[in-house]
C-alpha cells in the first residue's frame, strides 16, 4: 500500500493541475532509445509502490516528455561544447514546476513533500548524460533547501523564488582548493563591516559556476570552534570582487560548467546570511541530506537504462555463433547487477519514506550516497566490457556513462566520508 504523503489531498488536486498541463502541449511523441522503462513505469501507476502513488507516476512522466522533447535532442552537441544553456533548459523546467516540488508554494514551488523530489531525480535520470542533471539537482536539492528552511522572507523572496522558477541559476559554494572532504576546514572569510560582510577567498569544483546568478556560500564569519564560525550567504554572483576565474576541463560530466571562483574584497549586505549566523554548518550538514539522497534516486534510473541498453546491445551481437548475451556469464552478470539496483531503489525508498515523516535518516541517506556511487562504477564498467570495442568509442552511451558515473564516489562526500559518518552511527569511529 503507498504511504501518506505530506501534502493534503487538496493542494495535491491542484498542484497535478499543474502536470497534467504539460501532455497536452508537449504531445504524447517519445524520442528515447529506453521508451521500455516508461512502459515500465506506466504499468506501475496502477499496481501498489511502496513509496510512489498515480500522482508521482503522472509527475514523472510529464517530465519525461521534457526530457525527450526538450533536453535529449541536445544533450550530445552540449557535450561536445563543455557547457548546457542553464538559463534555457532551467526555464522550460521552471515553468513546468519541476525545480521546486518540495519547496513552499509562497515561492513558486508545488509544496510537495521530498518523496515527489526523489521522483524528479530518478526521471532525469533519463537524461543522456550525467552532467545536466547533476546541474538541474544543485538549482533545485542542493544549493536552495537551506534557503527554504530557514531563510528570511526576503532572501527567498529574492533568490529562492526566481530560482524555482527558473529565472536564476544557483550553484552552491562549498568546497575549496584546500578543502573537500573536510568542510570545517574552510578558509573563505566574511568579515562584518557595519551592516556588510566584506568576503575573502575563493571556492573550487562549482557546479553551474560559470553561469550562476548567485551562490549558495559557505564562509567563516568567526573564528570561534570550526562547527560553529560558519554561515550560509546568499551572494549575487555579479558583484565587483566576485572572479568567476576558470572553467575547468573535466574527464567526464562535461556538460556540466565547473568553475573556479576567486572572492576579493566582495561587499555583500549582512541580511543574505541564511537564518542564524555561526549555523551555516549545521544547515549545510542538513542540506547535504537532501543531495545525497537526490543523487542516489538519480543514478538509479541511469543503471536501469545501462543494463537495458546492454541487453539490447548483446542480444544482437554475435560471438561463437550465439549472441553475447546468450554466455552465461553475461547474463547472469547483468542480473546480479539488476539485483543490486533493486536493493538501492528500496534502500532509498525506505530512507524517503522515513524522512518525510520528519526522521533523521543521516546514516540511510550515507549509506545510500556510499551504495550509488560505488554501484554506478561497478554498473558502467561491467556493462562497457560487454560491448567490446564499441564499448571504448565515444559513440555509444555506455562510454560516456563510465565516465560520468565516477564522479559520485568523490562528489558531496567522498565514499571514505560516508564511511565515516556511518561509523560514527555505528559508534566504531575511533575519537581522537
Ligand atoms: C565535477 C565536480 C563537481 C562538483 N561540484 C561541487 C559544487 O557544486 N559545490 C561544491 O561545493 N563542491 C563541488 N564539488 C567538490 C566535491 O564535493 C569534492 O571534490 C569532494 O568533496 C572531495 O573533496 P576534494 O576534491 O577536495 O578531495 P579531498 O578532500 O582532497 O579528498 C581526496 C580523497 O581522500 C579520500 N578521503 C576523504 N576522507 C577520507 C577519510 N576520512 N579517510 C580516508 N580517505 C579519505 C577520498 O577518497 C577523497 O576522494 C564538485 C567536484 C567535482 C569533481
């Protein structure tokens, strides 16, 4: 039976208003190779989901269409350039509602609760690389839940509203040249001069960085203990100061603009601190719960279609007079992988469905963050071995898979910080 979700059933009435708009005018026309997942899905929204009910499934199939009509067709030409038009591809999906499903309807969003942002996350999972949605979730879970939480009216009313519509892009500021893994360590400083910070330094590895409008900033605002000198900022990425200095050349994910950005003498009004000064590490920490599961429910869908494409792949290749697939080896192989995304999807689910109760889902959210990234590597380079030579060209999407699934096992916390945090629930992390 599918659980309660979070929103009354009025405002779920009218906010499916709102997908059941977009059929009509994008049509019923799919331009997929892997249509079979949407058939899939399809006979799913009449039979029991443990997470998901009729809405979600109409939900997701509104974006699919989306993504077939508006993104799909474009995907390969914004790989060879390096770079996807944010603002463009963010206002198709703004319009449509998809960039704050979670989020408060006062700013634009559908005010629905998490379980309807996980949906998203696995449908753009049908986007033919991995760059343009990783791009897609930092706008939508990952640089503006804090800001939703616990930003003032103001500050939504400026950043978070013409975000979930689509107007702005976001990216977020955390990680530094100095500092990845270990996000206390930052050396960005906002020094209060009257009613402004006065901002120093710079952030590293920022997604969208090269097009954003503002960023979601981490910096010291003291320099009291390491867990307690830190804010959150919103901060105008066209302030005088802000260095946007270069785009970096990435193995894979390469639609995705990743800058780096240098902060010199920026001048930002001490009002676009989000909620309490001295929390932004706290309020990252819980953000970071959301973009975690956001990336599990997103590489799911993307295995899904990998093994899919890889049957379809072996069956008609030939080796020793029998298809590829036909060696046992093979398939028995692409079901143990199959298995293993099963056990993520419920794994996922379950973490969902807890934290839109309101639990504290910290070590299933790590644990699925952990399980995706390592399963997504295991996934792109099991299947690229069953292509053979193909499997190595830049012409087939199995490759470009292999490329861009690496990046989750280092990306919003490497696999060894998720060990850790699940040690610490497991009370086996040794206290120094
Ligand atoms: C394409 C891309 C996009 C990104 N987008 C953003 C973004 O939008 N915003 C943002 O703030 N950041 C972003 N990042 C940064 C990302 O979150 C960091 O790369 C990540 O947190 C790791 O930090 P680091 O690269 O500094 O590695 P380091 O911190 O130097 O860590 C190196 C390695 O050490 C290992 N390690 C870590 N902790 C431990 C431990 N406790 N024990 C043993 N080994 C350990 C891990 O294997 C890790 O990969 C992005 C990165 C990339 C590559």
């Amino acid at each position: 039976m599918a659980l309660h979700r979070g929103a009354s059933s009025a405002k779920l009435l009218c906010n499916l208003r709102n997908f059941t708009k977009i059929p009509s005018f994008l049509g019923s026309r799919l331009v997929s190779d892997t249509s079979k997942a949407v058939e899939a899905s399809a006979s799913e929204v009449t039979g029991d989901h443990v997470l998901y009910t009729p809405e979600h499934f109409a939900m997701k199939e509104s974006l699919r269409k989306i993504i077939d009509l508006e993104i799909n067709p474009h995907v390969d030409q914004w790989e060879a350039e390096g770079m996807f038009p944010a603002h463009k591809v963010f206002k198709i999906l703004g319009n449509a509602g998809f960039l704050g499903v979670s989020k408060p309807v006062e700013y634009g969003g559908l005010g629905l609760d998490f379980s309807y942002s996980v949906a998203v996350a696995e449908e753009l999972g049908h986007i033919r690389c991995g760059g343009v949605p990783m791009a897609i979730g930092v706008q939508s879970d990952m640089a503006t839940p804090a800001l939703a939480r616990f930003g003032s009216a103001e500050l939504k009313q400026e950043f978070l509203l013409p975000s979930i519509l689509g107007d702005k892009v976001a990216c977020l500021g955390v990680s530094e040249v100095g500092a990845g893994s270990d996000v206390s360590s930052i050396k960005t400083k906002a020094v209060r001069k009257g009613d402004e910070y006065v901002i120093n330094g710079g952030k590293m590895w920022t997604t969208n960085g090269a097009q954003a409008d503002w960023m979601c900033l981490l910096a010291n605002t003291s320099d009291g203990p390491p867990h307690r000198n830190k804010s959150l900022i919103c901060l105008p990425m066209n302030l005088p100061g802000v260095h946007v200095a270069r785009k970096i050349d990435k193995m894979g994910m390469r639609s995705s603009d990743t800058a780096e950005v240098f902060l010199d003498d920026v001048r930002v009004p001490c009002k676009n601190v989000i909620g309490e000064e001295g929390m932004g590490f706290t309020y990252q920490m819980l953000q970071f719960q959301e973009e975690r599961l956001w990336g599990a429910a997103n590489v799911l869908t993307s295995m899904d279609n990998i093994i899919q494409e890889t049957i379809d792949y072996t069956k008609q290749r030939k080796i020793f007079k029998r298809p590829v697939l036909h060696h046992q080896s093979v398939h028995f192989r692409l079901a143990e992988l199959q298995t293993e995304v099963e056990l993520l999807r419920s794994l996922l689910h379950r973490a969902t469905a807890l934290y839109i109760k309101g639990n504290d889902v910290t070590k299933l959210a790590s644990m699925a963050k952990l399980k995706a990234g390592r399963l997504t590597r295991e996934v792109s380079d099991s299947c690229l071995q069953y292509w053979g030579g193909m499997g190595f060209t830049s012409d087939v999407m199995v490759s470009r898979y292999y490329r861009d699934s690496r990046l989750l096992s280092i990306g919003g916390g490497a696999d060894e910080v998720m060990l850790s945090i699940i040690c610490k629930y497991m009370d086996t992390l040794p206290k120094i």
